[in-house]
C-alpha cells in the first residue's frame, strides 16, 4: 500500500471514533488503493459552513473534546460565509513547521528579518507567518495595525531582508513608498513572499514586483481549512505541492473524474497530518494545471508553473469563451503605468455578456494596447476605462476587484458534489 494511504488509514482510524461529521459521512472506511480513495465522497466548504449552522459555533468536524484545542482562526468570507477552524497544538505545530518549509523554501533563515504585513485579526495568514518564521530562525517584525507609512518606516529602521503580504499589496505598498519619499525603506529587502491571491506566480505580476522592490518574489499557498499545501520553486518560480503531507488530486470540476497532463482541474486535498479539524478530499476551489514537466532543480512534488490559476467559482463564461480574471490581471499587469484596477462581467441591453474593466493607468492612451492585448491573448472585446489614480478602492488583504452583474449567471463549477 502507498505510503499515503496508510498515513491516510491511520488518521482516520485516529479521528473517526469522536467525529461525528466524518463519521458520517465515512463510515468504517479505510481505503486500501487509489480506487477505493475515489469512492469517498468529496469534501465542500458548504458543508463545513452548514454543519457549523446546525451545530453552532464550531459544529461537528471535531475529533476531540473542546479542551484540546488551542487555536481558532477563521476564513476571511471573501468566497461567502465565515468558516471556523480550530487547532489542537499539535495541529498548530504543524502549522508552523509547514510555514517554515515554505519559507526556508525561498531563502529565508536565521539572520533574516521578516515584515509581515497582514493585519492581526483571525485569520490565518499572520499567525501562520508569524510561527513560520521563528520556525525557520528568522526575526518576525510584525506590521500589524499599522498605516502603509508607518509599515514602511518600521521596515526602513529595523531593516527588514523579507516582507510577507499579498501580491496586490507589495504592489501598492511599492508604489506608497514611491509616493512618499520613502524608496529607501524598499533597499534591505531581499525576498517578497506572497500569498492570499493568485498573482505572484504569473510572469507580469511577479515581474512588476521584482522590478519595485529590487527583490525576489516568490508565491505559496494554503488556506485556513486545509493547511499550508504549496511551496515556491526559487530556481524555476511557481509552486511546488507538499505531496508529503498531503494526498492532492487534480480532478475535473463536473465530473470529479482525473484530469490528464496538460488540463486544467481543481485541486483536491486531503492533510494527512491534522487531526483536529480534519479535511478528507476537500474542495479547495483552487484551479491548477497538471502537468509531467518537472522544474530544473527536481524539488519533490507536482510542479506548477503558474501557480493557482483561479478559483472554480470565479471562472466565468463569456460568449462560450472560459475566462479567469487572473488571466485578464496577466495582461493588465504587463503595463508599467497601471495602478488598481477592477473588473466588471455584465450584460448589455441585448443580453450579451461584456467585460469591463476600470483602471488606473499613468497615461489614458494605454487603455487601447491593453485593449489590443486582451483581444490577442484571450479572444476577448475588453472595454477599458481609464480612472484617475487614486479612484479605485487599495487592499491590504485579499483584493476584491471582480464583480458580476450579469443577468445570467452560470452555476459554478466548484459547487456540489
């Protein structure tokens, strides 16, 4: 038997006899190959969610009594409904060694001193970062409730190697220090690690951010309900999946069925390590490409290339074309001049579905050669409206700049079972 699944047999022989949710929804079973592992049924964030509505605050998913846990964190309700999550400190320690491993991954250790740029709160990104760090030896300078100055100044003193934040943040984070005399808070900066978006994988963006910081930027992934499930690959860029610690299937959304090399799918994961909260065939609603290349330096784990390429749930169909708004950020990004920028999906008064999108741009003549880009790339008539800066709303946290407003819009394909 695969290694895996035996770690996989094991935890559920650890968390099935006090769960009452995977109890459910498992039973007895133990599977024995990879085929057995397809007949469990996937896991949803829906469920979680309506499992917590029943059984309120932190339903059912529990595997012991509420003593043993020690840790609460929350999802950030940016894709619906808060999700609570609990940690028992054995959880929480690995948390933190996988946050480390992220982090050793691009370079950081003792010696570095890391910025992180998230707000305290519940939510995970801080906390996670925060052990992380010290896990893999490195000074935390914690940002925290601070102003974007008042970050950059506290970075400039204390002369930060690394900043941890989002890739829509290092951006505007860049462009505040440019604006304020402050370039200088940028020189120390050795390594911009990024995450809660997609972004620091695709070339433009991570390119833009390079180019501001004078630094390396590297991306990872994880999420609140799962774990830290990816690493970046510092020779080839891209991420690495944890396939150590993680069973990850990349299956198509509709059919649940494997996806072949070279097909986008969703990522499905199940953490073979957390106990507490368990996550048996989760939904992440993350969309890969699984792909047989590996990376020059042959790190452990499927390779990819660009990262998560969107959410499931945020893929739209646009006269019968799939498009993901991170694939429209690639090519607004590749424009030197661009601040903020939003992205509207919307039917006109002949039930056509448009884009629009607003931007921020230095210079209003650039709408029409990122006009002429979107239509090359990606087929698409793009309306661009070019905004004065300053207009459009700055995030510190995950960005919120697509929004829907067709009459019709199709069911996700990240929904159900």
């Amino acid at each position: 038997m695969d290694e895996r699944l035996e770690r996989l047999s094991a935890l559920l022989a650890q968390v099935l006899p006090g769960n009452a949710f995977q109890r459910r929804r498992l039973g007895d079973v133990r599977p024995r190959d990879w085929d057995d592992l397809a007949t469990l049924p996937r896991t949803t964030k829906e469920e979680l969610l309506a499992d917590q509505a029943e059984s309120p605050p932190f339903g059912t998913n529990l595997s012991f009594a509420l003593d043993r846990y020690t840790h609460l964190h929350q999802t950030s309700g940016s894709t619906g409904a808060t999700l609570r999550v609990l940690d028992t400190a054995d959880d929480w320690a690995w948390w933190r060694r996988q946050l480390g491993r992220v982090l050793a991954a691009a370079g950081i250790g003792a010696g570095d001193r890391v910025a992180l740029a998230y707000s305290f709160g519940p939510y995970i990104q801080f906390w996670a970062s925060y052990e992380g760090a010290q896990e893999a030896g490195a000074l935390v300078i914690p940002l925290g409730g601070m102003e974007s100055v008042q970050r950059l100044e506290t970075m400039r003193e204390y002369g930060a190697s690394a900043l941890l934040c989002t890739p829509s943040y290092a951006l505007h984070l860049a462009r505040v220090a440019l604006d304020n005399g402050l370039g200088d808070a940028l020189d120390t900066v050795e390594r911009v690690i990024c995450t809660g978006e997609p972004g620091a994988s695709m070339p433009a963006v991570r390119e833009r951010i390079e180019s501001l910081w004078g630094a390396r930027c590297h991306d990872h992934a994880g999420a609140s309900e799962v774990g830290s499930f990816a690493y970046p690959c510092a020779t080839d860029g891209g991420l690495h999946l944890f396939e150590d610690e993680f069973i990850c299937e990349v299956l198509d959304p509709a059919t649940a069925a494997p996806v072949a090399d070279g097909a986008a799918g969703e990522l499905v994961i199940t953490a073979l390590a957390r106990t507490g909260f368990p996550v048996i065939r989760y939904r992440t609603g993350d969309m890969i490409e699984r792909t047989a290349r590996q990376c020059s330096a042959g790190h452990p784990g499927l390779w990819l290339p660009e990262g998560i390429l969107g959410r499931a749930d945020d893929m739209v169909v646009i006269r019968g074309m799939n498009v993901f708004p991170s694939a429209i950020e690639e090519i607004l990004r590749q424009s030197s001049g661009l601040g903020e920028f939003s992205i509207t999906f919307y039917s006109d008064p002949h039930a056509m579905d448009e884009v629009k999108v607003e931007a921020e741009l230095a210079q209003p003549r650039e709408a029409r050669d990122i006009q002429a880009r979107l239509r090359q790339r990606l087929g698409l008539r793009v309306r661009i409206v070019p905004v004065k800066p300053g207009i459009l709303p700055t995030y510190s946290g995950k960005a919120r700049r697509v929004h829907d407003l067709r009459e019709t819009v199709p069911i996700a394909p990240g929904r159900g079972r």
